[in-house]
C-alpha cells in the first residue's frame, strides 16, 4: 500500500506539472487582426465587389461567426477589449488618445500564456497600438517601430502591412520549436485607401476594397509561410477584425463616431489544430471579448476576470455591449451605447434608436412599433457609468502640471450639460474635411475661416480647435495657434499630453523657452523622445549648448525632426558645415519642415553663398506650395536685409 500511495503521489505531482508549464504539445496560437474591415465587405460574408482568395481559403478551415461584434469603433480601445475580455468600462481604455492600459490590472490572454510557458511577441502596424499605451507590458517582445510624423494625425501613422507581416515570420521562425502566442496587426484597409499595385489599378474605382484585397495578399504571405514551417495544422489561428468602417452609409466617412453596424459589424474566424470543426458557421451573436476566453479554453488557461464567453460553446442569444466616447471627447457631442442581440440592435443616443437585424442597413428605425424591445434594452444599459473622467486617468503630479498651466477647471469638463445628439451634427465633420482640402492647397486663410465657422457653431468640437491650430501654424501664426491647442485642452484633457508637445514646438517658435519646457514635462511619459527633443531645442535656445548636446546624443536616430535641432544647435555654436549638413537631412526626412528650409536659407546667405539661399527657397515652395511658403522667404531675406531678393519674392507670392 505505501508503494502505491508513493506512486499516486509522484503521478500527481506529475499532473500538477502540466497544468502548469506549456509542453510541446500545446498549440502555438496566433492573432490577425486587419484593422478597419467590415464584415460585409468580404466574400465569406457574400460580398462580391472584392476578390480575397486567402481569406476565402482560411474560411474554409475555420469556423466562421456571422455575426460577431465590435465593443468600440476605435483601434486602441477595441484591441484592449480583444486582448483582456474586458468591455471598455471594465479595462479602463475609452479612446485611442489619453487612456492607458494597464496589463498588470487587467491581464491579457498573452500574459496568461506567458505564465503557462508561452514565448508571447507582436507586432503592430499603427502607432495608436504603441507599445508605451501598456500594451507592451503584456508580451515578450512588441515591434511597434512606427515613427510620429511631424503634422501627421496619430490615426494615419503606420507602416505597410508587408513590413509587419515579415516581422512576424522572423520571429515566428525564431520560436517554432516552442509553444508561443503572436499577434500580428496589418492597417489595411484604413484611410487613405491608397493600395499597392496591383490593386490600386485593379479596384481604382472602389480603393477600400483595392485595401482589403492588398491586405489579403499580406495574410496569403504569412499562412503560407506558417504552412511551409508545418505550424499551420497544430495552429489556433483567429481572424478577425477591431471595427468596421461608415463610408458614408449614414454620413460618416470613416468611424469613431457612430455605432451602427458598418461601424461594429467584424470579420471572425477561427481556425482550430487538427482542422477540427473547419467549414462550420455560426449564426448566434458574438463578441470580441469572447475571443479570450476562446484561446483559454483552446490552451487550457483561465482567464480571470473576463465577461465573454468561449466561441466554441457560444451561448444561442444574448445581448452585447458597444460605446464610442469619441463623439465627446473630440466633438462636443453626446456619447453614443448600444446593444445589439438575434433580433435588434438598440443604439442609445440623446434620439434613440432600434433596428431589426434583418435590414443590416439599419435606414428604418424601428423603435415606435417595438417600445417594449428598446425600454428593455434602455434599462439594461442605465446602470453602466456614463462618468468618463477628465482627464482620463493621469497621476496626480500630472495633474498638478495640468492645473498649472490652466487646462483643468470644472467648467471645461466635456460632460456640462446636455450634449447635442451625433447624428444633428455630422455634417460638420464633412465641413471640416472641406477646410483640410483648402488647407491642402496652400488656401490657408480660407481654410482657417472654415474652421472658425464651425467653432462658431459649436465651440466644444474640439477636433475643430486642433485642425484651426494646425492651419494657423503652417501660417506662421503662432501665437494664435497655441490658444487653439489651449482651447481643445481645456474641452478634453485627456487630450494634453499630445497637444502639449505642439504647443512647446509653438513656443519654441515665439522664443519661449521656458513655457516650451512646462508643456514638454506633460508629454514625458507618453512620447519622451519628443518631450526630451523640446527640452533640447530649449536648452539650445536658452544657451545651455552642454545640456541640448548631451539630450540631443541620447535620443535614438529615428526620433522625428532630431537633424533639425541638431542643425539649430550647430548654427548657434557657429559651426556652420554641421549645421548646413544637419538641416539638409532634415529637408530629406522631413521635405514639410519649412523652417529647415528658412534656417538652411540664413545659414547661405550668413556665410556669402546667395544663390544656393534662394535654391533652397525653391525647393521649400515646390515642397510646401502654400502662400504662407512665399511669406517665409520674404520674411527671411527681409529680416537679413536682403530687400531685393525679399521683393522678389514678395511679387511671386500667389
């Protein structure tokens, strides 16, 4: 009897072991996400106008959700949701700008894989999923190697799907030989739907879908070379994407705005090992947030703390949750909920709305004959928190820095009051698209009339206050500009520490060293080789030439406009050659950094080289054709006293 009790024991023991640490015969798990892809603009949800020959041929190993939804129509916030199980009032993270996750709070699935003996990496295509927004505390290794453009909106910085879909291979390659969980986000299809040959030619008439079927080939490229790798079979592969897209089917061009089923409606696959289950469909609703649970269930880990539910075993009917806070934040207007279940999708707005799911169009609202359907959803939704705080969170010595620099005070809250409902307002996002057009084309002043229009209308649109500051600085109104970026602060502080880093480079501009160093201290933690590049053009500014050296030397190459206050710091030491060198690369980097072009400019004439001053006044105007251009070179030759070449170019000014 002893023996066998000592051999009960050691088989326990054993057991216990593998409910704790990963063993070969775990499956590797990988994540696809295609940011910004509707479900309905796919073949596998009977799509026609788009050809997606690996999509297709994943959906034929997979089990496919035809119904399955988005809790936010925004990247970050949507991808949280994804990776935690968490809705969105849950993990904390409302929006792509001024929200951080954090991992050690709410744990994501990889982290949970990690602790059974996964190797967890991912790589990212858009800067919005940066990994200093804590979403690189949840992995081994995060590839989130995407630069901030100076002018460029965080929403349109990526890098091409091919890129990322080879960083994943490398690293995939590197870790075969072990369980592992990789996460591999492609930015196709998202704004500006400007596709690769040969699609662009091929859908030239329909560039969303010319985005889908370039995002295809990427997806075709990595499931070939984890066929090739013998990973492909024991895979779990789950496809599937964060949000859908408006293309204007109810006024809205993009998303973040609205809630309706172009907006929340996603792609879903899931491939299980072995092929188990390939061709199935699955016509209940689903979520997001059951992806989580999925992997846990598939990989034998418990998820703690999630609300979603195993999509092997996916419960018939129920109700599931989405909201947009971006409506509020960015826009001065009302948040948007709503619930979605097998019949109706409500969408409680400040006019309610209900829709039948079987007129996915979502044209006939359906509210007053089904009263009873959308009081039932309404009080369902009542005891979920609108409270969004202001700002969102930020630690208290932030948010002293915030109160001393005038950006916190009750009556800036984005939540006073009544706000007007999104639909009555959307048209003005059009109208602002207008005012970037003539940006655009070098009409600056009308641009900026545009712009105060719709302020004039409502003052809270905050993303109208950021556009207006963008067109007065590139019209050399600084001073203007800052009181713009102040304003939109003031509307949503979550928003400062982006905002910060543009009101220091305003500052800069005005000779305010010390305001640009206050704001760039907000900005620490968020983009800290941008805050610390301000601290170096102030320290320059200042005549601290040691300290702006030694900042300078200590930022990674690739942060944004480094060789333009390398340049600025050489010019001040008078070493001319440097500084001439320094602000030629930033021109090559950088061709819509005009004040490169004027300090390049000074640099030529100080040092007797006139012609080639006015060369670089020609390739700033070519590069940057807006009237504004013209002034800068008639401000520069005039300010040195060159008054010919300044009536020069006074005349040719447009």
């Amino acid at each position: 009897m002893r023996r066998s009790l000592i051999l009960l024991f050691l088989l326990l023991a054993a057991c216990g072991k593998r409910e704790t640490r990963a063993t070969g015969d775990q499956p590797p798990v990988i994540l696809i996400s295609i940011d910004t892809l509707r479900a309905d603009h796919l073949p596998a949800y009977g799509y026609t106008g788009v050809q997606t020959p690996h999509l297709d041929a994943l959906r034929a190993d997979s089990i496919l959700f035809r119904h399955a939804y988005a809790h936010v129509p925004l990247t970050l916030p949507s991808h949280v949701s994804l990776l935690t199980g968490q809705l969105p009032y849950d993990n904390g993270v409302r929006n792509n700008i001024g929200f951080h996750y954090d991992a050690a709070q709410h744990p994501a699935i990889s982290s949970l894989l990690k602790a059974r003996g996964y190797a967890t990496g991912a790589a990212v295509s858009a800067y919005v999923l940066r990994g200093n927004t804590g979403l690189s505390a949840a992995f081994d290794a995060y590839d989130d190697k995407i630069a901030a453009v100076s002018g460029v909106a965080q929403g349109r910085l990526a890098r091409p799907g091919p890129e990322t879909e080879q960083l994943a291979e490398q690293w995939i390659g590197e870790h075969a030989s072990q369980p592992f969980f990789y996460f591999l986000h492609l930015f196709e299809p998202h704004a500006p739907y400007d596709a690769p040959e040969p699609f662009k030619t091929q859908y030239a008439s329909k560039p969303y879908d010319g985005e889908i079927a370039a995002a295809d080939a990427v997806v075709g490229r990595f499931l070939d070379s984890l066929k090739k790798s013998g990973l492909y079979d024991r895979a779990l592969i789950i496809l599937l994407s964060d949000h859908g897209e408006g293309l204007g089917d109810h006024g809205e061009d993009e998303h973040g705005i609205f809630l309706y089923m172009e907006d929340l409606h996603v792609p879903l696959m899931v491939k299980l090992p072995k092929g188990a289950r390939r061709g199935e469909t699955v016509e209940s609703p689903v979520q997001l947030i059951d992806v989580a649970p999925t992997i846990a269930a598939v990989t034998g880990v418990e998820v703690a703390g999630a609300k979603g539910h195993s999509l092997l075993d996916a419960p018939k009917s129920r109700r599931i949750y989405s909201e947009t806070f971006y409506p509020r934040i960015h826009l001065g207007w009302s948040e948007l909920r709503s619930l979605v279940d097998d019949q109706f999708h409500y969408i409680d707005a400040p006019r309610a709305e209900l829709y039948a799911i079987t007129e996915p169009a979502e044209k006939a609202n359906v509210l007053p004959d089904n009263r009873r359907v959308a009081a039932a959803m309404r009080a369902e939704l009542e005891p979920i928190s609108r409270t969004l705080p202001a700002p969102a969170p930020i630690d208290p010595e932030e948010a002293k820095k915030l109160a001393a620099l005038g950006y916190l005070s009750a009556s800036t809250s984005p939540s006073d009051g009544p706000l007007p409902d999104p639909k009555d307002g959307i048209a003005d996002v059009g109208v602002l698209r207008q005012g970037g057009d003539l940006a655009a084309k070098g009409k600056l002043d009308e641009a900026i009339d545009v712009y105060r229009g719709v302020l004039q209308r409502n003052p809270k649109f905050t993303d109208a206050w950021t556009l207006l500051a963008k067109t007065l600085e590139q019209h050399g109104k600084y001073v203007e500009a800052i009181e713009a970026r102040q304003r939109a602060v003031q509307l949503a502080p979550s928003m400062a520490a982006d905002a910060a880093l543009l009101i220091a480079a305003d500052s800069l501009q005005l000779g305010r060293a010390d305001e640009a160093i206050a704001h760039a201290e907000l900005a620490m933690k968020t983009n800290p080789n941008g805050a610390r590049l301000i601290l170096a053009r102030a320290a320059t500014l200042k005549g601290d030439f040691a300290n702006a050296e030694s900042i300078i030397n200590s930022l990674p190459p690739s942060t944004p406009n480094l060789d333009f206050a390398r340049g600025d710091l050489f010019a001040r030491r008078e070493q001319v050659p440097q500084a001439i060198a320094a602000f030629e690369s930033e021109i090559q980097h950088y061709p819509d950094d005009r004040q490169a072009y004027a300090n390049l400019a000074v640099l030529y004439l100080l040092t007797g080289r006139r012609a080639e001053a006015e060369r670089t006044m020609e390739r700033l105007v070519v590069a940057n054709p807006q009237k504004s251009s013209f002034a800068i070179a008639v401000k520069t030759f005039s300010e040195l006293g060159d008054k010919q070449l300044a009536e020069t170019w006074r005349r040719r000014t447009p």
